[in-house]
C-alpha cells in the first residue's frame, strides 16, 4: 500500500486527487500495491462541505504526518507556507512531487540536496510545461545530446491574449478582459503578462538542459503590457505573429536567457502556437530541433504530469531522477546574433531619427506612414550584428533627446 498525502485541493489538487481515485489499482498486478489517498490539507474545510472526499480533508498540516505517508503532493503554490512543508516533508524522508515553478525556481538546488541527504526524491515534472512531459524528455530521452538552445512558449495566458489580438483585432485590455471572464487568467496577471511565470519556468529548463544553475532572476523579462495592436499590423508585413517567448541559448563561457516578446513567422512550428496552448523546440546537437506542445495547465493536464512522478516513485525510478548543479551559470542578457528587428520611435523629429536609423543601419526599411496614424512617430525593420547594437542606438537617440520612447521586437527565423 503507498499512501499519498496532498497539500493542496484546488484546481490542480482536486484532478490528482481524481487520478489518484481512478488510478489506485494501476501498480496492483505488477508491484501488488495501491494507491491510497489519506490526508488532504486545505485552507477552510467550511468551502469543501459538500465534496465527496470530505472526510480526507484537514486544516492542521500536523495531521498531514502523523498518519503512516510515503508521498506528499505539494499543490499548494506559491511559496509561503509551501517551502516549509516541503522542507519538513523531505527532512522527515516523504517523497514529494510538486508542480510549483515558484518554489523550483527559488529553492530547486535546496530542496534536491535536502531530498538527496535524506535518501528520498522531489519530482517536479508539471512545474514547467503542465501537462508537457518535457523535463522527462531532456533528462533520459535526450541525455547523449547536448542541448543547444530552448525556444518556447510557456505561457498560456499571454499566448491566449496575443493570439487574440492578433486574429480578432483586440486591443491588449479586451483581450484580457476575455482571457480572465474564460479563466485562462487570474484577477491579477502580474506574474503572466509581466513575464515572471515564464521566466521561472525557464529558468528551471535551462538549469537542467544545460546542467548549470540559471538563476530566474538574472534572465532579462520583458512582458506583453506594451504590445499594441499596431504592432500586430506590422508583424503581418513581415507574415509574422507576436509571442512571449521564453529562449536560452548555451555559449561557450555565458547562458543567453531572455523571456520578451518576439516577431515570429506564422507558419512556423511555434507560430502556429495559439491560445493557452504552449510550446518548446528543443535543439540536441545530435537530434537537431526537437518539439514538445500541448496544454501547458489546467486541471488535469497539470494532474497527468503530477501522477507520472508519482507512478516513477512507486516504481522506484530513482537512478535518473533530475539533478541540479552546484555551478551556477553566467547570464547573457544580450542576443548576439545577426538579426532582424522591428523599432517604433516616438519623436518630435521624424526627419532627424530617419536619417540617423538609416546612418546607425547598413541595411534598414523605413515607413514612409504608419498604420496608427500617429506623426510623431517613426517605424522601421532593421538588420543589427546583435542586440547591443540596437541597444546603443536606443540609448543615444534617448539620451540626446530626439525620441521619448523606443519599442524594439526581435524577428525571430
């Protein structure tokens, strides 16, 4: 019998939980064990009055260990008080299986040294792609590769909401607006729109495909708040959508790690990538591009993810079990590759940043109108060596006072 404790009973705690119920006779034949739910801890029982698994249910986390458990799921989020339950869980040698990108972006390395001294494990395989069974993929699939580069999509709010301003003409707040009243977005999207989300998330990818501890919080975040819907008109010059890409690429001495918007051909593999779908194109340097898609949350994609590692601890898959590194990794923040970009200039001076763009670029095209009608601005594609070209070019116009703002998007091949 292996008793599975849960902390945690909201979306994603009540589909593993149902999984769990669906599921309990799965390892019956092969191990001759069942799965057995015990305890679940939630916040008020006075909300859960009416559920059918009533009697699991506790408010006291002590009631979580006094009974005989093996695993504790962790659907919680967040990271107060989930980081000090997980702690005592490990320290008190439970397995824990967790989809909490917070709490493995912020104490990952921790947690795994804590679950390694005690001779258990902490699985943390929906933490990143929901449902996708991505992390799984580059430790055991993928290991006789080297991995190159990360290109994703793994946000399924902002996706939903630039593919809406991009198909039906929104404007970013109606298109919010729409993704909250369907659920794909909290009351307050901060952590999406802003890129943090997805940034923990690829912090997490990158730490395990490069081996190297990427640190979310030295990865360069642009959001979508900005992204209007000119800029969409634009994209479609270059038949190009708008996505939140999170990419990271391996250099010989740096990590590049850069979660921002990003002008993508439409009838490209992520290009194609719509709604609260995600995405990730991994590049092995013997496999070559390598793409991983599907519902990156929701109840029971998430749930799916989340039982996996629980039948990968029951079967005892303990020797291919991720690490982190002890090496923590030097942030690029910078592209720094030849490329295509797309800048919006608000100026009082059209005639003087025209003839600097095209001074600053080799090869630049420049509008003689713009689709917002707005004169006090001007909008060009051009061709840098890399980012801090463009960068430069941004602060010298700012800083003598020719443009009050400068948009830039990289178009990406």
């Amino acid at each position: 019998m292996i008793n599975i404790a849960m902390l945690g009973y909201g979306v994603v705690g009540s589909g593993v939980a149902e999984l769990i119920f669906r599921n309990r006779d799965k390892f019956k034949d092969e191990l001759n064990e069942e799965l057995v739910l015990s305890k679940i801890l939630v916040r008020n029982i006075s909300k859960h009055i009416d559920n059918k698994n009533k009697e699991l249910l506790t408010e006291d986390i002590d009631d979580i260990f006094k009974e005989k458990v093996d695993i504790i799921v962790e659907a919680m989020g967040g990271l107060d008080p989930s980081y000090e339950y997980v702690k005592r869980a490990l320290n008190m040698k439970k397995h824990v299986v967790t989809a909490n990108k917070d709490l493995i972006a912020e104490y990952g390395y921790e947690l795994l040294q804590i679950a390694k001294k005690n001779g258990v494990t902490i699985h943390f395989e929906a933490s990143v792609g929901g449902g996708i069974p991505i992390l799984k993929s580059i430790n055991e699939c993928l290991v006789g590769n080297e991995i190159k580069s990360i290109k994703s999509i793994l946000n399924g709010t902002t996706n939903f909401i630039l593919s809406k301003m991009n198909h039906n003409g929104m404007s970013y707040t109606e298109a919010l607006e729409l993704a909250q009243k369907l659920g794909f977005a909290e009351a307050n999207p901060e952590s999406d729109v802003k890129g943090y989300d997805a940034a923990r998330k690829l912090s997490i990818l990158s730490t395990i495909a490069y081996n190297r501890r990427v640190d979310w919080k030295d990865i360069n975040i642009e959001g979508i708040t900005e992204i209007d819907e000119y800029d969409f008109k634009y994209a479609k010059m270059e038949k190009c959508s708008i996505k939140l890409m999170g990419i990271s690429k391996l250099g010989s001495k740096h990590i590049y790690a850069t979660v921002m918007p990003v002008m993508v051909k439409e009838d490209s593999v992520l290009g194609k990538i719509e709604d609260e779908y995600n995405a990730i194109l991994v590049e092995g340097d013997a496999v070559g591009d390598v793409m991983f898609s599907g519902k990156g949350a929701g109840m029971f994609p998430t749930a799916s993810a989340v039982f996996a590692d629980i039948a990968d601890i029951v079967k005892q898959k303990r020797k291919k079990c991720i690490t982190f590194s002890s090496e923590k990794a030097e942030i690029d923040k910078s592209w720094g590759l030849k490329g295509k970009w797309f800048l919006r200039v608000k100026t009082q001076n059209r005639v003087k940043i025209i003839q600097g763009i095209s001074s600053s670029f080799k090869s630049c095209y420049i509008l003689s109108s713009t689709f917002s009608g707005n004169k006090e601005e001007v909008v060009a594609f051009v061709n840098a060596d890399n980012e801090v070209c463009i960068d430069n070019y941004i602060e010298k116009v700012k800083s003598e006072g020719e443009a009050c703002d400068v948009k830039k998007l990289l178009i990406l091949h």
